[in-house]
C-alpha cells in the first residue's frame, strides 16, 4: 500500500511547478548582545531556505533542512524571519549562514547552504541538499545509483584527483620556466617552488591513499549535488588552514552529465535525473525525516546515513515540545542502538529494528521500558 501511494506521488512530478521557497532570517536578544570577538553568529547572519505552503511536502523538506543544518525544529509561525530556539549544537562555531538555489523544476529541489565556521581560526564551507520534489524525500547518491554505478563513481573522483593535481603541476612548470626565462625574483621563483612541491605532495597522498583505502571510501566524505541536468561530486582540498595559501586547486569536483548517466542509475534515479518511467525508490529510513511515537507521545526523528563502522548521529523531537534532542548512534545488521546526548541528567536509549520501511522498537530511560515505532 505504502509503495502505490508513493507512485501515485510520483506521478504527480508531470503536473507540479517548482516549489514556493522562501528566505528566512534567524533573530534572537542573544545574538544582538553578543560582542564582535565571539564566534557566535552576529544578528541577521542566519539565513535559512523555507518552503512555503504547508503541505506534507513542503514539511518533509523544511524539517530535513533545520534539523541538519541548524539542529532546530522547523519554525512554526510565519514570517521573514524566526527565533533561534534550543537545539542540538549544530550552531555551535557557526558564523554565517546562506544558501543557493541549484535547482528547483518541480521535479528536483537541490540546494547549497553556504557557511562559515569559527574554532581556532575561521574556515567557510558548503554542504548540499536534495529533495525528490513530488514527495519531499531526501536525495543521496545511494538512493539513485546502483552499487557498481557507485564503483564507477569512486574511481572517476579518484581518477580526477589525480588529474587535477598532475595538470597543475604541469601548468605551474610552465610558469615556472617563463619566469626563469624573464629573470624574475627571487620571491617570485621561491613561490612558484613551494606550490610545485606542494601538489606533489597532494598528488603523491593520492596515490598512497588509492592504495591503502578500499576505493568506495572517496564518497563517503563526497558532496554530492543535483543540479540542473547533472550529477556532482565533489571532494575536499589538499591543504590545511596553515597551508591553503599554496593551494590553487581547492575543492575537486565531478560532474556527470546525463549521457554518462544512464548506465550508473538504478530506476528511480533514471526515473528523477532522466525523465525515464516512474519507479520509487528502495526502503531507506536514514537521512529522512520520521515521524512516531513512544509510547502514545508523537515524536519526529531525522538520522544520518551510518559510517563504515557503522556509528551515526541523529536527532529528535517530542512534537509537543519541539525541544531537539541530539543522539549518536550504531548500526549492527538491522538493529539500531542510540543514546540520548542530554547533558547533566541520565542518558536515555533507543534500541530499534529496521523492519522495511519503519523503525520498531524501545525508548528506555528512568527505570522504564516504552513501546517506540517510527516510519517516513
């Protein structure tokens, strides 16, 4: 049942128009009163995408967005702008916030949030997000890839990591022996030196990691993007903070265009990316916002896709506190065993079963034992 009625959703990506999103900006007395020096963010520095019209889509969407990236519930009342609120520390170090629009056609909504954050020095960075637009479902690359699609994939970003390193050795040569030939200073020639030696040293971790790692580990930490008519990965740059001065190369990235893509698809991403028949997409219950209860408390639960090792993290709310609860996580087969992360008091767990496309289990804490049972 559950699978028709995702069809039937699916269906509808031939009669809808791109999504209704707006700009929301976070205020909040704190944020005013907070001196420069800190690495908190300073007022209206908090600008977060919201899809309007208060459809199970566009809640879907919104709640994927603040839970992840800002650790809050989504805003409930209207408005330019919301209040920043208790959550799960994902502001932490957080100094600025903003977001592009890759893509928003009624069938795909991609987006990039834009950020800078502040420990012992300040590093900007971006991470992207999206959304299958028809049923607000969270896009990742193993949603839309099959298995070997996603080894091709590897070796391609592998390949162009190298790539990229070499041909920027090769072109700073070349700058190298025209300022030789020009005479020119010492400084000039010093700095052309250091950044040789530099992607060398990139180029030559390449080929030592493509030989101590197994070759699907690249995506893990890849960033993966939808924008229009193409697939992107991108991977981080070669330098530390200490360094990046040298590094001209900066992030690599990917991009796979639909000719190539065909053959790497599974039927739901040659459903979305190619326009090919409808399909719905394998049971996955990680990166997707969930919706419960424990006990006869309703509950809304978002959790990262695990890690080799199987540890993730996670968050989640009683609806009607919407106060957010951080959660780490271990995934053993089928078996999900979390913690609450709730400073100063008992931490409470959750120990649940993967059964299709629900979460069955128990919530434990304060010597008590809770039916829980979640789903997307």
């Amino acid at each position: 049942m559950m699978r028709f009625l995702f069809l039937l959703l699916l269906c509808t990506h031939a009669l809808a128009g791109p999504l209704q999103l707006e700009s929301r900006t976070m205020t909040s007395n704190t944020l005013k009163q907070a001196p420069a020096y800190t690495s908190a963010p300073a007022e209206g520095a908090i600008t977060m995408p919201y899809v309007a019209g208060g459809s199970d889509v566009a809640s879907r969407i919104n709640d994927a967005l603040y839970l992840a990236v800002i650790g809050i519930a989504t805003p409930l009342k209207s408005g330019k702008t919301f209040p920043l609120t208790e959550g799960s520390g994902e502001l932490n170090g957080m100094a600025s916030l903003d977001f592009n629009v890759q893509r928003n056609d009624g069938r795909i909504l991609s987006l990039d949030i834009e950020a800078e954050g502040c420990g012992a020095y300040c590093e900007a960075y971006v991470r992207s997000y999206s959304f299958d637009a028809a049923t607000g479902r969270a896009l990742s690359a193993i949603d839309l890839f099959t298995p070997g699609g996603l080894s091709v994939v590897a070796k391609e970003v592998l390949v162009e990591r190298k790539r990229s390193y070499s041909e920027e050795i090769k072109s700073l040569k070349r700058q190298q022996a025209e300022l030789k030939r020009k005479k020119a200073k010492a400084d000039d020639l010093a700095d052309i030196d250091e950044r040789i030696d530099f992607n060398k040293r990139c180029l030559e971790r390449e080929k030592e990691n493509q030989q101590s790692s197994p070759q699907q580990d690249v995506l893990s930490y890849a960033r993966f993007s939808l924008p229009q008519n193409k697939a992107v990965f991108t991977t981080g740059r070669c330098s530390a903070h200490v360094n990046r001065a040298l590094d001209d190369v900066g992030d690599i990235s990917l991009a796979i265009l639909p000719k190539d893509l065909t053959a790497l698809l599974n039927p739901y991403g040659k459903f979305l990316l190619l326009g090919q028949a409808a399909a719905v997409p394998a049971d996955s219950l990680f990166a997707q916002v969930l919706h419960g209860k424990i006990g006869s408390a309703a509950i809304t639960m978002r959790l990262e896709i695990p890690n080799g090792d199987g540890s993730f993290s996670g968050v989640y709310f009683y609806d009607k506190y919407r106060k957010v609860i951080a959660l780490r996580g271990m995934k053993k087969g089928a078996t999900l065993e979390l913690i609450e992360q709730v400073a100063e008091k008992d931490q409470a767990k959750l120990s649940l079963n993967i059964k299709g496309n629900q979460l069955v289990g128990q919530w434990q804490g304060n010597s008590k034992q809770i039916p829980a049972i979640l789903g997307w």
